[in-house]
C-alpha cells in the first residue's frame, strides 16, 4: 500500500540534501580554521592548503551529485560562498 519512493527517499540522511550537507561542511571547515589559522595581521599558510583541499572536497561533491543541482540549488551554492568570503573579510579586520 506505501509507495515505493518513500522508502528510497530515505537513504540520503533523512532526506536532507547533498547540497545542503556540503554547505554546512563548508561553513565548519572554514570557520574551524579562519579561528585556528590565522589573526588580525597574519594568515598561516596552512590555511591557504585548507581551503584548497576544501576546494577539491566540493569539485568531487558537485560532480558526483551533479544531477541535484538545478538554478536553485546553484544560486544557494554561491551565494554561501560569497558569505564566506565576505566573512573572511570581516573577521580580518576586525580587531
């Protein structure tokens, strides 16, 4: 009598999207090192390989789910990361 799809849907983490996931993930990783990294006058370099094995972790994420990503779901994407370099920005120069 229940639909088949019901129980499929289940299977990706009580139906919470891929991209939603790797959003989160990447605003943890950033945070965790933006607070571990670097201060108001000084960037790690061990920062800069953080973020470029983040950079790598979403290339493989969004082409092994490329189908979920529709216009919506891109917009949402970007935007989260024009928010994280925004971030950046400010925690820089504050004091």
């Amino acid at each position: 009598m229940i639909p088949e799809e019901i129980f499929k849907r289940r299977r990706n983490h009580n139906n919470t999207p891929e991209s939603v996931l790797l959003i989160i993930a990447n605003y943890i990783v950033f945070f965790a090192s933006l607070t571990l990294f670097t201060s108001r006058n000084h960037v790690n370099w061990f920062f800069w390989v953080v973020l470029g094995c983040l950079a790598l972790y979403n290339f493989f994420t969004i082409r092994r789910n490329r189908e979920e990503y529709n216009r919506v779901t891109t917009i949402a994407y970007l935007s989260s990361l024009v928010v994280l370099v925004a971030v950046f920005f400010i925690f820089r120069g504050m004091p």
